[in-house]
C-alpha cells in the first residue's frame, strides 16, 4: 500500500500544515481554493486514510470544481507529495526537494510558476527548462511581449500582471450634448442669473454677459458580457478593465453604465460595479454569476433582458457593448429576434470579439453569423494592445 506519509502525525500538526501549504500552491496555479474548500478537504482526508491514490481522488473531489483544473492539480500533487525522506523537514510551504526523482522535461506554466516560489525559498536552484518558464513567467520588463500576448495563453503570474495593466488603460468614451446647460463662453443663450451677480460687483454695472450652452456627458452604457467556458479568462479580464475605465474618476462625469452577466440565463452585475474596488467588484460577481464557464443561450438571455430590464436603454443614445464570442447554443431565431429589437432600442451596438485573433477569422458558426448581421461593428479584444486602441476603435464605429 502506497500512503503518503509526507503528511507527518496529525497529533503533531503536520497535518493540518502541509494541507494548508498545498492549498495556497494550488492558489498559486490559479486553481479557486478557498478556506472552506480547505475544511472539506481536512474532513475528506480524515474519513479516506493516507492511501495515495483514495487520498488524491479525496482532495481532487473537494477543491477542484473546473475540468481545466484536473490536470493541473494532478501535476502538482505528485510534485508536492513525491519525495517521503524530506516530510519531516518541511515547513508550511515547502515542497519536497527534486534530487531524488527526475523533473519532468516540461511541466505547465500554472504548476511550475506555483512551484517556483516554495523551491527559493529552500534555496534549490531549478533545472534550466523550468527556470526559463518561470522567468518568462513573472519578467515584466518585456512589456511589448505582454502587449501583444493573447489573454487565453497567458500563463497564471502573467495574467495577474496584465489584468493589473489592463486597470490602468483610459477608455475615453463619445459625449453627447445634453438638455442641461452650464455657463460657459459658447452658447446660444444669456445666463442672466451669471449677469446679475457680476454686475453686483460691480456697482450695478453690466459688463460681462455670460452664455449657457449644453452640458457634455458621455454615452450611456450597457455591457453584456459573455462567461460561458470558452470565454472565462477574457470575462474576468475586461470586466476589470471596463470597472476602472468607467470609474467616475477616470471619466471626469457621472456616467450611466449598466452591466450584465451571460451564459445560460441573466445575471445583474450592476450593483457590484458600483463598489469603487475593482477587486471587490470581482469578488462580488462572482458570488452573484452562478452559470459561469457553463453553456451560451445569447437569445434567452436577452429576452430576460427585454422583458425585466429595458428601462436601462437610455432612448437612442444608449451604447451596447456586447463580449461574446459568438459560440451560442441557443436557437439562431430567437438570437436573431432579440438582438433585432436590441439593435432597434439602443444608439450603437457593438460586437467585442476575441476571436478576431485568428487571421481570416469568419463568423460561420450559428451564433455569431447573427451576431455579424445584426450589429454595428465588431472589434477584437485578445491582447493589451487591442484594449489600448479599444476608443479609437469605437469612435471609428461611430462615425460610420
């Protein structure tokens, strides 16, 4: 029988330790681990032994929820509880020590950016293969590399880096003249009020009539954004991008921005963009998504949005950021019926396409030959340097 002893005594701690060092590996690699996940996990192991392979099976029931995860904690498993001469030694990060078994030629950037931190802290150099992984990783001095690597090939430590990046790009949106009207030095009527108190400070004497002309203020906005599985890491990294970019500060007005979650049904993000962390606001979405990474009904979801929520399109002004791409399991009929009305109630729709990576990219699958016919543009958003020209873009939309 093969157990795995590297966990230590449970009367002594070890236990409990080791457990708590492997979650935050698996937090490193970008797997969703948290303290209650950790529970389940000291519970499962409690009831299955130290058997090797039911106490693998055990931890991989309870903290692994994604099918792209399996594999990479498969991986990180067998690194972190291979070698049993070293359990003893470690504290509550450290992993064993590589000498006694062969590395892997090539392990995942996610499991190899997680280890890397554990092996300086024993002061082991690395094998030169995962060396430059780990440096190609976590280096952000070639930022022009960053700029044009696309979000879905970024390894774990490299898409923090850019959702960090992404937070501080300006996102300057098309203004409208409103109804209302502010002094100013144009405008096609006196402001006599404005008059008043200046000629009170000047013995009565009229000298200056100021104008009124109409207040500038950005589009209004509405988001729709795409978190079926094919769409999950662009889903996390624009919804960040779009909560700092819109932010008041960023700007300069109050700005009317409404945003919305969907995959198979519709989820209200608008309450958690109101928080000004943008950290918090993720948290808060993804507590309120509750079909994310799973199946597209574009069509449902956007009946969902006619029929409960059409008081958000702002007459014709309105601007409709819609992120998807376009891989809808829905019926192309009832798509093609809801985005026409959607088309029909707002100023601009606009089509935020990953997929636009690929060269000669056409939009043939079902969903998104709708989506292509009935919106206004389509724009690519895969990389850093397309966020940057995202406003260029738009306007160039526009003024179509």
């Amino acid at each position: 029988m093969t157990t795995v002893s590297q966990l230590g005594d449970a009367r002594t701690g070890k236990l409990a330790d080791n457990l708590s060092g492997f979650g935050r590996t698996l937090r490193r690699a970008g797997v969703c681990v948290d303290a209650a996940r950790m529970a389940l996990a000291q519970q499962a192991v409690m009831l299955v032994g130290l058997r090797r392979d039911d106490f693998c099976a055990a931890l991989e029931a309870v903290l692994v929820s994604r099918e792209q995860d399996r594999l990479v904690f498969r991986e990180l498993f067998d690194a972190y509880f291979r070698n049993p001469d070293v359990a003893q030694k470690l504290l509550a990060q450290m992993l064993p020590s590589a000498e006694s078994r062969a590395e892997p030629a090539r392990r995942r950037p996610r499991v190899s950016e997680a280890l890397a931190p554990v092996r300086a802290a024993r002061n082991a150099p690395p094998r030169e293969d995962d060396k430059v992984d780990f440096d190609a990783a976590m280096t952000a001095s070639d930022l022009q590399r960053l700029r044009q690597a696309d979000f879905n090939q970024l390894s774990a430590s490299e898409y923090l880096l850019v959702e960090r990046l992404a937070r501080d790009i300006a996102l300057p949106l098309p203004r409208y003249a409103a109804r209302r009207t502010r002094p100013g030095v144009r405008g096609s009527r006196p402001h006599w009020p404005g008059a008043m108190h200046h000629a009170a400070r000047n013995g009565g004497e009229v000298l200056r009539i100021p104008l009124l002309q109409r207040r500038q203020q950005p589009l209004p906005l509405l988001v729709l954004v795409d978190v079926s599985g094919s769409m999950e890491r662009y889903a996390r990294l624009l919804l960040a991008f779009l909560h700092a970019a819109t932010a008041p500060r960023h700007t300069g007005a109050a700005l009317r921005r409404d945003v919305f979650a969907f995959g198979t049904g519709l989820t209200d993000l608008t309450p958690a963009f109101r928080l000004a962390d943008t950290d918090a606001m993720l948290q808060r979405a993804s507590h309120a998504i509750t079909d994310y990474a799973g199946g597209t009904r574009m069509g449902d979801s956007l009946a969902q949005l006619r029929l409960h929520h059409a008081r958000r399109l702002v007459g014709r002004r309105t601007l409709v950021l819609l992120i998807s791409d376009g891989l809808d399991t829905g019926a192309p009929d009832v798509l093609e019926q809801e985005l026409g009305w959607l088309r029909r109630h707002c100023g601009r729709l606009l089509w935020l396409n990953p997929l636009l990576r690929f060269d000669g990219y056409a939009p043939t699958a079902r969903g998104a030959s709708v989506l292509h016919r009935q919106v206004h543009g389509m724009v690519a958003v895969h990389n850093l340097g397309r966020l940057q020209d995202l406003a260029g873009s738009m306007a160039a939309v526009l003024r179509q």
